[in-house]
C-alpha cells in the first residue's frame, strides 16, 4: 500500500472516534453558550444558521429532496424530537444548572432504552438475560452519579425532569426515524428537520425574557454548534455510512458521557472523583452489554468446532 493509500486508510479508521468526539463537545458547548442566552432562544438562531448553511450546501451539490409528502412529515416529526425537544431538553436542564458531564450520562442511556425496546417490540417479545443485566448496570451507574450529584446540589428535581425529557425525545425520535424515514440524502433530510425544529422552537424563545449578550463564548458556541456539530457532524456521519461503518459509530456512542465528563472536567473543573468514575464505568458497561450484537449460533458452533 503507497503512503497516500495507507494515510487514507488510516483517517477513514479515525472517523468513528473523531464523531464519538465531536459529539460529546456538544454538551460542553452548552457550558459556554448558556451563561450568556437563554436557551430556546440560542437553539432558534442556531438551527435558522444551520438551515441556511445546508441551504447553500443544498444549492451546490444539489441532491435530492424527498419526493413523498409523508416523507415530508415524518423527517419533521423527527425533527422536533431529536433536534427540538433532545437539544431543548439538554440546554434547558445545563441552563438550570445540571452539570455537563450528568446530562449527558442521562441522555447516553438512549441506546440502552432504544435497544430493549427494539428486543421487546420483536417478534419474539423478549428481552435477553443481557440487556436486562445491562440495564440495572446502566442505571446503577446512573444513580451513583445523579445521587451524588442531588447531594451536592448541582441536580435538581427540575433539571433532571429536563434531561429525562431530552432522552425521551432522542429515543422516541430514533425509534420513529428506524419504522417511518426512508433512506434519503442526509443534506436535505437535515435542512427538512431543522425547519420542523425552527419553527417549534422559535415561538418559545419569544417567550424568554433574558436577552442574549453577544460575548465571545457564545459566538465562540454558536460557531461551533452551527459549523462543527450541524454541518461537520452530519457530513462525516453521512461519509461513515457510504462507507458502511455506521454500526462502529454505535458501538461506540457508549464512550461519549465518560469522554464528555473528561472534558467538563479539564474546562470547567467539574467533579471526577471515585464515585463519578464508578457510575460512568458501570453506565458505559450497561449499554455496551444491550446494545452488543448477540452471535448466532451457528458462528458461536463453528468457534467451539476444534481445527
């Protein structure tokens, strides 16, 4: 293999880590950007930005827009699940002061829930012996975490109903996305859901009193929320699925809450004591234990077959 060959190789290996990564900044730019503008107020302007962003990426490339009118309605339903009612729940609860690195363990449970609900809704009604013991071990993490954290004061019965809400909105969006949104190409798909998500969120930031001061953390957080997690995030989620490697992006969204409290910590000096540590390490051993693809049995055979 000559060195550009094998230098192309290797980044196409790095995409799952570097998405895992640049996910898990979205929390930590809700930190900078909530003490400086309400939060449905922030969100507005950021998917107003990304629509005319994907607008000129739209008019460039000029992909296909879906041609089904219920293709239509059910990327706007998505929409405001997992742009509207996930972001909004997530900004919401970091505004009334949950901690980065909490938030997001709550809203990391969504492959944990979205998996044993798939297993239930089967054909078969069943949930494995696994995912049952993955998910006491998810929520054992999480309640380490969360108990600390009502103790110090930094979650509330408010910012914790906000971040269960955001996972009910990531899990109910995913679920719905997997029964009714057909294949389509993820530039227009995503203008599509972010209109849907605008127009939910825009009335409620007219509700919000406090103003928004331009400080340079919050251009600093809208530039990234707009140009890195919108438009770069989806993109190299779309590269990593023409090149069939969507299913290491999900093996290995269980490493975004302990990467994410590892960057609260270095830039907000967040709590990562023994216990924090222990909640995160059994949450991300939960859903790995759910979300992990039984092996047949035919495979599971042919390991045991000697040579």
């Amino acid at each position: 293999m000559n060195a550009p060959a094998a230098d192309r190789a290797a980044l196409i290996a790095a995409m799952p880590a570097v998405f895992v990564l640049i996910w898990s900044t979205g929390f930590v730019v809700a930190r900078y950007g909530m003490p400086h503008a309400p939060p449905m107020t922030f969100l507005a302007w950021r998917y107003a930005l990304s629509v005319a962003a994907f607008a000129l990426w739209i008019a460039w490339s000029r992909p296909r827009w879906p041609r089904d009118r219920a293709q239509w309605v059910h990327l706007a339903v998505t929409g405001v699940l997992m742009h509207a009612g996930y972001l909004g729940g997530v900004w919401a609860a970091v505004k009334a002061g949950i901690p980065a690195g909490t938030v997001a363990l709550i809203v990391g449970l969504q492959p944990l829930l979205t998996a044993l609900w798939v297993s239930w809704s089967g054909a078969e009604h069943r949930i494995a012996l696994r995912q049952w013991a993955g998910l006491l071990l998810g929520l054992a993490g999480l309640a380490l975490v969360v108990g600390r954290k009502f103790g110090l004061g930094e979650v509330t019965p408010f910012n914790l109903a906000l971040s269960v809400l955001a996972l009910a909105s990531i899990t109910a969006g995913t679920l719905y996305q997997k029964r009714h949104v057909a294949p389509c190409d993820v530039r227009t798909a995503n203008a599509v859901q972010l209109l849907a998500a605008f127009a939910v969120t825009a009335p409620l930031a007219l509700l919000e009193a406090e103003p928004m001061v331009l400080h340079a953390e919050l251009i600093g957080a809208m530039a990234w929320s707009v140009l890195v997690l919108t438009l770069g995030g989806s993109s190299l989620l779309y590269l990593l699925i023409q090149r069939g490697a969507a299913t290491r992006v999900t093996s290995l969204m269980y490493l975004v809450p302990p990467c994410t409290a590892v960057l609260a910590w270095w830039l907000f000096g967040e709590a990562l004591g023994p216990v924090v540590l222990a909640g995160i390490a059994l949450t991300a051993v939960g859903v790995a234990l759910v979300v992990r693809e039984p092996v047949p049995r035919e495979r599971a055979a042919a390991k045991e077959t000697p040579a």
